[in-house]
C-alpha cells in the first residue's frame, strides 16, 4: 500500500464529477503513477470509471503489476470509503468485469452503462463504446494485433520525451500526433463519434461520455453533446464536471501540471 499525503486530506479542487477511462493497469504504459497524483490534488462526490481500467488482455500475455498499481486501486477504494460514490463501467480490456453487472464491490458499482444527470439537469449516457468499435467486435485478432503495435508507439513515446525533458522541453504525444495524421484513422474516429452521438440519442440523452479512443474531447455531433475522457497511457486526461453543470478536460501528463484546454477539432485517431 502508498504512502498518503496531506493532498489526500485537502485536494486542491474538488469537482461535481470526474470521469476517467483507459488507465490499463496491468500494462507497461500505464502511467497509474500519475493518476495517483491527480487523484491527490482532485476530489469529486462521484467518480465515474469507464472502461479499460484494467487491462486484461496485457495480464494474460505478461503479469506486470507495479506498487503504483496497487496504490491507485487502494486510492480509489479509499475514496469510495470515505464517501464518494463510485461506478465502473467495464470496457474490452477488463471486459473480465461484464459478468459482475449488478453486483457491489468494495464501494464500487458496476455497471453496464449508466446515464448521469449534470448539475444543470442534462442527462448524459456514460459508456466505455467499444461496442460501437468494429475491429473489436468483428475482427478480435486485428484488435490484439492493434494493441502490440500501440504498446510499441507508447515505448518509442517515453523515449522521445525522455530526450525532450533533458533539453527542458515539455511532453508531446508522438503517438498522438501520428493517429492525427493518418487519414483512416480521423475517418474511424469520426465514425466513432456519429455512432456514440446515435446511441445517447436512442436513450433519450443529451450527451453522452465515454473513453476507448485514447483521445480527451468536448464537442457537439449532431446536437448532441460528445465528450470522451481520453486516458492513462499518453494523453493522462480527466473529464471533470463543475458545480454549475459545465465540463472541462484536465491534463495532467506535463510536470508543469498546466490545464489543457479541450481540443474542438473534428480530427481524431483510433486507439
């Protein structure tokens, strides 16, 4: 178990709501070490987990679970503890966790998927949206190949970086900046959005929230109002709710620890 700090007892902001998906414990990009310190300085009444918070598929082909894993997982059930409402929402990677639907773990819900309602009244679908993802419904074996090659851009990420912090210069996504510029990817995203955007509509929704494409966005898709929460491994981005009801991205992957704001852009990649 970590060792806690005051930033436990007196978080710099306190929010409505937070949202993160795509930590991947149990994978060698996941930068848990940097979720734990977000969750030092930020505290919310609920916390919404969604999707891929675990990462099964990494465990089965190499156990790597490092103390920061288990110091996220002993920080978030502290907080369930202490009163936050928790929900987990399974996504593909700890898809382990769907047949638990219902069930009530150490303060933590989980859940299919569930609609929040913000502070202003506006209802929003939370979903992980791996389901509306067709490589990995339909082709799983081009998805587990997808996923060797994204553990190798993460690896060649940290490298890069690691010479960029020598020379004083701050973080930069090389795997970001390449799913950017590939056009079947923006293409795959913006799928991905309009489907979200169709399946928030179908529950009567005004929004919806989910994770799974490894990319932080606030955006309208057709009126409706799409936001994903990015991730653990690259971007290391939250979905935060305010009091009054409005959103905001929060960064938290340069050491200067500056808020990002979100990216309007139509143009995505696909995780």
């Amino acid at each position: 178990m970590g060792i806690e700090t005051a930033g436990d007892e007196s978080p710099d902001r306190r929010f409505r709501t937070l949202f993160i998906s795509d930590v991947h414990l149990g994978a060698r990009g996941s930068q848990a070490n940097l979720l734990v310190d977000f969750l030092r300085h930020h505290d919310a009444d609920t916390i919404y987990l969604v999707g891929d918070i675990v990462d099964g598929w990494a465990l089965r082909s190499s156990w790597h679970w490092p103390q920061s894993h288990n110091d996220l997982v002993q920080k978030m059930l502290r907080k369930a503890r202490k009163g936050a409402k928790v929900v987990y929402v399974p996504g593909n990677h700890d898809e382990f966790l769907r047949g638990y639907y219902g069930t009530h773990f150490g303060g933590i819900d989980v859940v299919e998927n569930i609609v929040h309602t913000g502070a202003d009244g506006k209802r929003y679908l939370v979903i992980h949206g791996d389901i509306f993802d067709l490589v990995v419904q339909n082709a799983r074996w081009l998805a587990h190949l997808g996923d060797k090659a994204y553990d190798f851009a993460i690896q060649m990420n940290r490298l890069v970086n690691f010479f960029r912090r020598m020379f004083g210069v701050r973080y930069w996504s090389l795997s970001q900046w390449a799913k950017q510029k590939v056009k079947n990817a923006v293409n795959y995203i913006g799928a991905f959005e309009t489907a979200l955007a169709a399946e928030a509509r179908r529950h009567g929704a005004d929004g919806v929230i989910c994770g799974h494409i490894h990319y932080a966005t606030i955006r309208d898709e057709q009126g409706i109002r799409y936001m994903n929460c990015g991730d653990w491994v690259e971007s290391c981005t939250a979905l935060a709710e305010n009091e009054d009801g409005s959103f905001e991205i929060i960064t938290w992957a340069d050491p200067m620890r500056l808020q990002a704001p979100a990216p309007q852009v139509a143009a995505r990649a696909a995780a």
